[in-house]
C-alpha cells in the first residue's frame, strides 16, 4: 500500500458526495482507499490489475493539487498520460516573491494558465504553492518548460513563443491533443495577484 497526503481542505473533493467520487477512483483505477481525515494521509491499495493501480497514488495528488476528479481520471485514458508537480516555493524567496511568481504563471484575468492549456494541450492547474499538469509526456514537458522560464524572469512572450514552437512541434508530428476545457480545472483563487510588466528582455528562445 502506497501512502499519498493531500491538504484537508481537499479531502471533502476526493470522497465526494455520500463517497461517490472515492468509489469511481476505487472503481476505475482498481484500487481501495484507506483514508484519514484527521491526518490528510490517503493509503492506496491494488486490488486488480497492478498496471492500471500504479495510476491510483496519482489520481489523488492531482485531487490533492487543486484538479477536479474527472481531469484526474484522465490519467486512466491510456499509458503515457501523466501528472507533473512543479514546486513554486522552492523558486522563491518569500511570501512577496511567491505572490508575484504565482501572478506571472496566472496572468491577467487567468490568461497565461489558459495559454499553457491551449498551446500545450495539458490540464494545467494552480494551487496553493504548486502548479500541476496533466497530458501526455511532450504535452507536461512544454507546461514545465514554459513553467520554469516565467519562474526564472523570462518574459511572457519568450515563454508564448517557446510554447507556440512545442505546440507546432507537436502538430506537425500528429499528436492529438487532450484539450482540456478550462472548466474542468480548479485553479485556487487568487485574490493578490501582481502582473508584472515586461520590462526584461532576456530571451529563453534557445531552449528546448
């Protein structure tokens, strides 16, 4: 048995009403789960096929990280879908500086977190201090590298045209893109936001 922790205030999302969405998981990803409510802690135990139960612990992060059950059953759709955490804290300083990092990767009115979703074609989602994905290899790889640009200070536009040149990549090789519609994530409310200008110039063009 696996043991996964995940935010209290997430718990009730994970359960679901009357214990309906934790019978789906237990249903679909073929796994049961043991979970406490007092500690946050969620054991995750195989009970069919092991293949499709290495998906479970993940299933529960995502929850955990702020996605919604059905974008957390996405990784259930086939073997190469995948859910990435990235760790905003550990790119900042302080309280100030998360706050404005967090502001960069949601953008005005939300619009850099759609861009990453639409370009990338990942399940992107903000929550707390953590930004997760869900898609397929290249799809979370682009999330990740656009993540870490606009963490370092690039600015927005080199981070759009290095997701642009992943999403034309990803084109011309055939991918089918997830598409996930933004109503199905729950980014965490931001009630301090700050956008900041883009008055730097270093470009991050280069990377890959």
């Amino acid at each position: 048995m696996q043991h996964v922790r995940i935010p209290q205030d997430r718990l009730g999302v994970l359960i679901g009403e009357g214990g309906e969405t934790m019978r789906e998981i237990e249903r679909e990803a073929e796994v049961r789960l043991d979970i406490d409510s007092e500690t946050g802690s969620v054991g995750v135990e195989s009970v069919g096929d092991p293949i499709t139960a290495l998906k479970g612990p993940d299933i529960v992060r995502a929850i955990g990280r702020g996605f919604s059950p059905d974008a957390a059953l996405t990784l259930l759709e086939d073997d190469m879908t995948m859910f990435d955490l990235i760790d905003i804290d550990a790119a900042t300083r302080n309280d100030k500086d998360m706050r404005r990092k967090k502001g960069r990767l949601i953008g005005e009115d939300g619009r850099t977190r759609e861009l990453m979703e639409e370009l990338s074609g990942a399940s992107v989602v903000i929550y707390g201090s953590t930004l997760g994905a869900i898609g397929g290899p290249q799809e979370v790889e682009a999330v990740r590298g656009a993540t870490e640009m606009l963490l370092e200070g690039a600015p927005h536009g080199a981070a759009y045209s290095f997701l642009e040149r992943k999403h034309n990549e990803m084109k011309s090789q055939g991918m089918e893109y997830h598409r996930f519609p933004g109503s199905r994530s729950q980014p965490e409310p931001e009630p301090e936001i700050e956008v900041e200008s883009e008055s730097r110039s270093r470009s991050r063009s280069g990377s890959g």
